[in-house]
C-alpha cells in the first residue's frame, strides 16, 4: 500500500451477514473517502458483503493500547 | 423479438447495441494495460476490477447482436469479431494515467448516461441488463471524479494534461453521440430521453470533473 503526501489511510469494515457485526478487513491509502471507497471494494471483494464502511484512521481513538 | 420492430428502429437499435458492445470491450482492454502500472497499489487493483467489469458487461451484451445479424457488419459478429463501433479515443493504448483518468470520466460515464436512460427500456433484452451495471458503474464514476480531483489539487503540468484531454475526449464523444439515431430510439421507448436529454445529462454528470479543470463554461457552450 502507497501513501502519497495527499492520502491518508483508511480502515475497512465490512459484514456479510445481517446478523453479525461489521468486522475489520483491513486498509486502504486514498485521498479521500469517497476513493477509499472505490478501493475497498476492489481490494476487500473475497465476499458478497452486504455492507462496508470506510473509516480515517485519524478519526479513530485508542482506548487501550499496550 | 427484434423482428417485430419497424425496419428504422431495428437499424437505430442495433447500431447501439454494437457502440455499446464494442466501447465497453475496448474500454475493458484499455483499462486492463494498466492493472500493473496505476500511480498506487490501490488504483491497479480498482482498474483490474474496473477492467474486469467493462469486459463483463460487454460479454453479458454480445448476444444481443445476434438478433441483428442481418444489418451489422460480418466483422462484428461471430467467434473472431472485430471491434468497429466503439467511442473515439480507445483506439491507442492511453499515453499515461491521466488518458486513464479522461476515459474513466467521460466515456464510462456516457455509457452509464445510455444506460440510465435504458432502464425503463421497452426493449427488454437491453432493459434487464442495465442495472447490474448502473451499480458497478458508480464505482467506476466515483473513481474518475476521485481521480480528477486529486490531480486538480494537485496543479501543475498534470492538471493541464487532464484539461486538455478531458476537452478532447468531451468532443470526440459529443460527436460519437451524435452518429447515433438517438431519437428514433426514444420515440420507441427503448430509451427514456431524446438527444437532447441525453446530452443534457451527459454534460450534467460531468459537471464536478469539468468544473475541477476548469472546463464548465466551455463545455455548455459546445
């Protein structure tokens, strides 16, 4: 994964069941969400998820972190 | 079923049939050049899927052709079928990522246009194929515009690059366009809209990608 002075990183959630809770599925570098997005779906296609989310890891807040 | 239309719209239907077949499949090959040489991993990986998609949705259509065998070339059609009808500016492997990027953005998206404009299609071979491939194609849509303006952003000789063969491709394509017998196809209902509509619409989506180059004003004046 590349990461051009414009991009940022972004973390992929995904799920491919009503029933269960969006998981981690791993990253993308893009200059934005909406890239992101085209990214993520391209990278993370091993299921027919039923819903994926983009998230900037700078949005993100550690609560535990050993 | 294509018997049953009059002899006009029959022509007008399969000289569509065929510009769409055959820009999706070169688009398809143009895209697939650069699955090992995109700016990022990422971008390689979304014009893969990108290509992947192009070159299925062209596949998926082939076989419309066959009811129109009679009134398309004979290099068209069969096994080793040559492409003759396809959008101006795929004839060449693109010179650099931003011929990618001009693509991307203007002739996906007067694909995704007709296609829009098919969904209510009375033609209904053509009508059910539309919208598995509207739904791809906003992530084809979302990538160009993306793309467009992060080599706005950007500035410089790329910008400059992306204005000039944004404004290419927008004539070229106005132009493939008009070859078309668009209104005979909307007066049949096989399309929603008219030439007009169409290019109205064509010209609307490409508003956010015109605007970053610099490019709105002009483009309405065309």
């Amino acid at each position: 994964m590349s990461a051009y002075a414009d991009e940022e990183i972004y973390e992929v959630f995904a799920r491919n069941k009503a029933d269960q809770p969006l998981h981690h599925v791993g990253y993308v570098s893009a200059p934005s969400p909406e890239l992101a997005g085209v990214y993520a779906r391209s990278i993370y296609d091993e299921f027919m998820w039923i819903e994926m989310i983009v998230v900037p890891r700078a949005a993100m807040h550690s609560v535990i972190e050993t | 079923m294509s018997d049953e239309l009059a002899p006009e719209l029959r022509r007008a239907l399969a000289d569509l049939l065929l510009g769409l077949v055959d820009t999706k499949q070169q688009l398809g090959y143009r895209y697939a050049e650069w699955c090992t040489g995109a700016p990022t991993l990422e971008a390689a990986t979304a014009a893969s899927a990108m290509a992947q998609a192009e070159l299925g949705h062209s596949r998926a259509m082939l076989p419309l052709l066959d009811a129109f065998g009679d009134l398309l070339p004979a290099e068209a059609l069969g096994d080793q079928r040559q492409i003759t009808r396809a959008a101006p500016g795929l004839e060449l492997s693109f010179a650099g990522w931003t011929d990618f990027i001009a693509a991307n953005t203007i002739i996906d998206g007067v694909l995704t246009t007709l296609f829009e404009l098919a969904t209510s299609s009375t033609y209904k071979p053509l009508q059910s194929r539309t919208r598995k491939m509207i739904e791809e194609e906003r992530y084809h849509s979302a990538h160009g515009q993306g793309w467009t303006l992060k080599l706005a952003r950007g500035g410089g000789s790329a910008v400059e690059l992306l204005r000039t063969r944004v404004a290419e491709l927008l004539d070229a394509t106005l132009g493939w366009l008009e070859s078309f017998d668009i209104d005979t196809l909307a007066q049949a209902g096989v399309l929603s809209g008219g030439r007009d509509e169409l290019r109205s619409r064509f010209l609307q989506r490409l508003q956010p990608t015109l605007k970053a180059c610099g490019l709105a004003d002009e483009a309405l004046a065309r």
